[in-house]
C-alpha cells in the first residue's frame, strides 16, 4: 500500500477548502465588527476567539478587508 493508496477523512475538496475559507472570512469580519469596546483591538478579539497568533488573526483581517467584508481604513490607527 502507498501513501497514495490512503484517503483521509479530512482531504477537502477544492469546493468545501472554498467554502470554508468563505465561512471562516466572514466570520472573522462579523467578530471585528462586533468588537463592543472600541478600546479593545478588534484583531485581538478575532486572535482570542479562534485562539490564533495576533499575526495570523492579522492575515485572516486582512483576507477579510481585500475581499469587501470590512471597511477600508486609513492609517494605522485605523481611523476610516
């Protein structure tokens, strides 16, 4: 038997990796924007709740912005 041989019950097809990355996007933009208090970093609260590196929280908003989920901002305090 090789390694080709075995089919793992979590190989994704093109389809469901899109349709989870879709998913996980627009819930990362629903959990920034929902960030209640302003003085807490949004991108904090998206790295705390899928327990994440804040650089890859990061990314994830980032991903989320380029695809119009989020509003554009100016600065990197991000005043809009």
């Amino acid at each position: 038997m090789t390694r080709s041989d075995l089919v793992s019950p979590w190989s994704l097809t093109p389809q469901v990796a899109a349709a989870l990355e879709f998913l996980l996007t627009t819930q990362v933009a629903q959990v920034y924007r929902d960030t209640p208090d302003r003085r807490e970093n949004p991108t904090q609260a998206v790295a705390i709740r899928w327990d994440a590196a804040h650089s890859t929280a990061a990314k994830w908003v980032m991903r989320a912005r380029a695809e119009g989920y989020l509003e554009a901002v100016d600065g990197k305090d991000g005043q809009r």
